[in-house]
C-alpha cells in the first residue's frame, strides 16, 4: 500500500513537472528573449489613414481588413513547430522587430537574435494594435525610401 502511494505521487509530481515545462517555458524564454534587447520599440508617430493601412495590408498579399491575433509565448512555440502560416500581423511585426533589434540587440549570434526577435514580435502583437503595427511599418517604408535615395 504505501508504495501504491509513492508511485502515485511520483506521478503527480512527473506531471506537475512536464505541464511546469510546457507551459512554463515558454514565457521564461520569452522574458529571457526579452532581455536580449535595450527598450521596446517606439509607437509610429503618426497613425496612417484607413485607406493606406488597407493598402499596405493589400500589397502584402492578405485579404479583407486588418486584423490583429495575439499571440502568446506557447501558441508561438506550437505554432512554429507545426508550420503553421503564421497570421498576416506577424509579418509586419517582424518586420518592426526586425528594425528595432538592428540598433537594440544586446547579445551577439544568430540563436539570441532569432529569441530576442521571436519575444519582441510576441510582445509587439500584445500591447499594440493593428492600426499601430501597419502605421509603424508604413514608417519603416518611408524611412528605407529615403536613405536608399542619396
């Protein structure tokens, strides 16, 4: 009897461990991802019009009006892992990220830039909006046009 009690615990304790990882670890990975880079990014100055925020959504290939899907630490984990397409906000998150992390990064190589960029597109699709994403973007646009015209 009591090692019928000790296996049941020892299960209990396997399985509190386990679901400690797979919930768990993600966001440690993505606070740690977090502090990879100096700040956050700053909102766009200027918030585009409906009309050019739908163009840009257009010229990117997605359909119908801008949406935005939060994303958290494990649906962006599981997701990756299944190769899923990830949703048409992410894309210009990244591209935001991608920017910020240019000036920002804190650690060298490839593994902390691909967390660090991972954790800001997380956090970007968190506390902005769509609006904010698309119109941050539409500056990052601007800003290429200008310095790639001497």
């Amino acid at each position: 009897m009591l090692t019928s009690t000790k296996i049941k615990i020892s299960l209990f304790v396997l399985l509190i461990a386990i679901s400690s990882l797979i919930y768990g670890g993600p966001w440690v990975l993505y606070y740690w991802g977090l502090e990879g880079v100096s700040g956050k990014p700053a909102l766009p100055r200027v918030i585009g019009s409906n009309e050019q925020l739908q163009a840009l959504w257009e010229k990117a290939g997605c359909e119908g009006s801008p949406v935005l899907v939060e994303s958290d630490p494990q649906s962006y984990i599981f997701s990756a892992a299944t190769m899923e397409a990830p949703p048409p906000a992410m894309i210009f998150a990244w591209r935001i990220a991608a920017a910020y992390q240019h000036d920002h990064q804190l650690r060298d190589g490839a593994s902390w830039q691909q967390l660090s960029g991972s954790a800001l597109v997380i956090w970007l699709t968190r506390h902005w909006t769509i609006e904010q994403i698309l119109s941050k973007t539409l500056e990052l646009d601007a800003k290429t046009k200008v310095s790639a015209h001497p």
